[in-house]
C-alpha cells in the first residue's frame, strides 16, 4: 500500500514519521512545493543570526509528544525558563496580564479590579470571543489588554470571533485577583512555565531530526508544487510542477482551502468552493532587528496591545543563548499579521520595517533609528487560522466532504485548525493510528 502526502512541513514529516512503522504501507511520497521541507517550522538566518517563523518554542501538556520532541533533538536541546512580559504604558507586566495587576498605573488597576468584582456579563452566555472576555475577567482587563491585543493580532472583531480559541481559560479567582492587585505575581499556565529550545540550528532542527530518522519508504520531492488533483478509479493523479504523480491513497496538509480549488471531482460543488472562499486567515511579516542596546533584559517575549505600536508580538531572540546572539548587540522579531488586501498588505516592505522601528521607539528599546545595526523583513501567507463565527460550520462541511472522497485532512492548514507544534504531532500520530478505520 502506498501513501502520498501534499505538503511538506511539519505535520507531513511527523504523519510519515509514525506510517513508516506500519507493515502495510510500502511507500511514503513527499511532495513540497518549496526548495526543502519544513513549511512555516523553517529557520532563515541573517548576518549570523538565526530566526524562525514566530517564536516556535517547544513546550506541552502531552509528556508522550513531548518527550518525543525532546529526544529528538538530543543534545542539541537547552531548557529555559519562560519570562514573557505585556508591555502598557512603558511597564513590563507578567504574562498573564490578570496575574500581575500591581505593575499597572493605579487607574487601570482601580478600574480592573472593580470591574471584575462587580462585572455585570459573568452571568451571561458567551457566544463569542469578545463576550467570554467580559464574562470571565470584566470590562476593566478586556478593555485595557485583552480586546485591544485579539484585535491587533487577529485582525479581525473578536465579536465576530468564536470561542474556540479561549473557551478553556479558566476564570481566576477573585483572591488572585486581589492578590494580583496588591502586588503578589502568580505564576499562570504552569505548563508553559518551561521550555526547550535548539542550541542550534532553530526549530528548523526539530525538522531536520524527523527526517533523519526517517527510512527509506519515505521519499521527499522539493520543487513540487501541486497545480491539480483529479479522482481517478485507482485513486487520485496529482499534476505537479515536478511532474505528474499517482496516489493510491491521498493525505494533504496543503491549505484545504487551496485543495478545494485544485481538486477536479465530479462530486465537487459551488457549495463546497463557496465554503472553502469563506475560510478566514492571517499572513504574517517577520521583522529582523538588531541593536545595539539592550532595554529587554531577561526576558523573552513582548505583548503590546498599544495601537500605536504595529506589532503585536516582540520576541528577544538572545534569550535562546549563544547561538542566537551578537556580542554587544540586542536582536529582536517582531511580528505584524495582516489579511489579503489590507494596508499591510499593500505596504511594501520597507514601509513595514519604519514601522516596526518606529515601535521600538515608542515602547522605549531603542532611542532612534541610529540604534538600529541592520533588519530584515519576510513574508507567509498562511499564518494563523481565525476561528471566525462561521469557521466550524464551514470546517465540518469540508471535512465530511474529503472524508467522502478518501482524503484524509492533516496539519494547521490542512485541516484548518489551530495547532501548535505538539497539537500537529499529536494529530498526525493519531491520524497514523486510525487511518485505516477512518
């Protein structure tokens, strides 16, 4: 039996990683449309300095995928202790931001207290991403951090947002939150606490370890993007532009959004197309910049919810250790999503790059544009899924319909979901587990 996977980022190396142990399977094909593997889990480098797409720490509450993650990279590991900080109003407050109220003005600190003790929605039925922040922490916390930051990194109105993405944040306690208030710091999200990180080499080195322990069932085809599928009587002809490729049986972590479009079936319909248009996402632009002062500290990563500040998400990239690091110099990612057609979208680069300087300035880690040593920008277009009003409704119609058709859905984008990168292995080795019963 033999097995061809569209995509070649990290939920198709893992799904290969786990079917290579079946018996039944003879063939695992690989087909990427990039130079090399990886998708949005590889490492670039500029002027020495390594950096991934976003901060891809590694980190769960699955110890089986955990611990699977971690040998894998072997000694080419190093364990850190997170210290992210909220930037508001220049001060540095621990994340979460209700867990460390204290560092606030004592305005803001008077109006989220009070708000949360005397919060009229907490008895109401939360439909949407907005309403279950005023259900659980109030008007004062939703208003001073949460509302304004979803906003930012998401593009798109939290109303018009489900609650798939925070519906299992638990509501504190009213005693942490006068605890908070009073200046004692709580620890949250404990199993985040710690985390490992490659000494070299990025997370793209989490991608180089599963390959290397792949056998030889499995072959990877780079420089194959996939133009069409047609259903065929044996199973499925992919045309690429590598050529043409026949798959027995059929599993893509390709955006399903693009597959839809690809895909020539009889059962094909406009609802199905119309529904897979109606898919909501975010690129991303990943901002390089290297300083030569150090304002951050020991700390890893900034929120700043500030407007006035493009990005939504800083990250210090000297954190991870010495491979990362310039000698008297700071280098930071900064990270700005926007959607197709949007004013960042139509910025060009350098636009993008003032912009995040600019930033800089305005949270106080550089003095001017002179601070600045060198930059450099990329862009993805698949970032982050939005989980909009209309998202499981949509997803349910097109999984049940690849189901149909014998193709089987994996990976952030393949399946529409917002993984992380232990969601992703998890997901493939299940999916490896039940393929045949599914």
């Amino acid at each position: 039996m033999k097995f061809t996977i569209l995509g070649g980022g990290l939920s198709a190396l893992s799904l290969a990683y786990f079917l290579q142990n079946n018996n039944k399977i003879e063939k695992i094909t690989i087909l990427e449309k990039s130079d090399k593997a990886g998708g949005i889990c590889r490492t670039y480098e500029e002027k020495g300095i390594q950096y991934d797409v976003g901060p891809h720490i590694i980190f769960s509450k699955d110890k089986e995928i955990l611990d699977l993650m971690n040998s894998l990279l072997g000694e080419n590991n190093e364990k850190h202790r997170r210290s992210n900080r909220i930037i508001h109003k220049k001060r540095f407050v621990q994340y979460p931001f209700e867990n460390d109220l204290s560092k606030l003005p004592q305005e803001d600190i008077d109006y989220c207290v009070n708000a949360f003790l005397h919060n009229p929605y907490e008895d109401y039925e939360a439909k949407n991403m907005l309403q279950f922040f005023l259900k659980t922490f109030g008007e004062g916390i939703t208003n001073t951090y949460l509302r304004p930051y979803n906003e930012k990194i998401w593009k798109f109105d939290p109303s018009f947002m489900d609650t798939q993405m925070v519906e299992r944040i638990p509501k504190p306690p009213k005693e942490d939150i006068l605890r908070s208030a009073k200046g004692e710091t709580i620890d949250g999200y404990l199993h985040q606490l710690y985390f490992t990180y490659p000494k070299n080499g990025g997370t793209e080195a989490l991608i180089n370890a599963f390959i290397s322990k792949l056998t030889a069932k499995v072959e990877i085809i780079t420089d194959a993007e996939v133009k069409k599928v047609e259903k065929c009587i044996n199973g499925f002809k992919i045309l690429t532009a590598a050529g043409m490729y026949e798959a027995e049986n059929l599993v893509s972590t390709m955006p399903v959004n693009e597959l839809v479009k690809i895909y020539n079936s009889d059962s094909k319909t406009f609802d199905i197309l119309n529904t897979a248009e109606n898919l909501r996402f975010n690129s991303i632009a990943i901002c390089i910049v290297n300083v030569k002062k150090d304002y951050a500290g020991d700390n890893y990563a900034f929120m700043i919810a500030d407007k006035n500040v493009k990005f939504h998400r800083l990250s210090k990239l000297d954190f991870m250790g010495k491979g990362y690091h310039i000698d008297g110099t700071a280098t930071y990612m900064a990270e700005i999503t926007y959607r197709k057609n949007d004013l960042y979208d139509k910025a060009s680069d350098d636009e993008l790059i003032k912009d995040v300087i600019k930033g800089l300035e305005v949270i106080g880690f550089i003095d001017s544009s002179e601070d600045v040593n060198f930059t450099a920008l990329k862009r993805f277009e698949y970032a982050y899924v939005i989980y909009d009003l209309n998202h499981r409704r949509n997803m349910d119609k097109i999984k049940d319909y690849f189901s149909k058709e014998k193709i089987y859905l994996n990976g952030r984008f393949g399946s529409f979901e917002y993984l992380n990168m232990d969601a992703i292995i998890r997901q493939s080795k299940n999916l490896a587990e039940n393929i045949f019963v599914l």
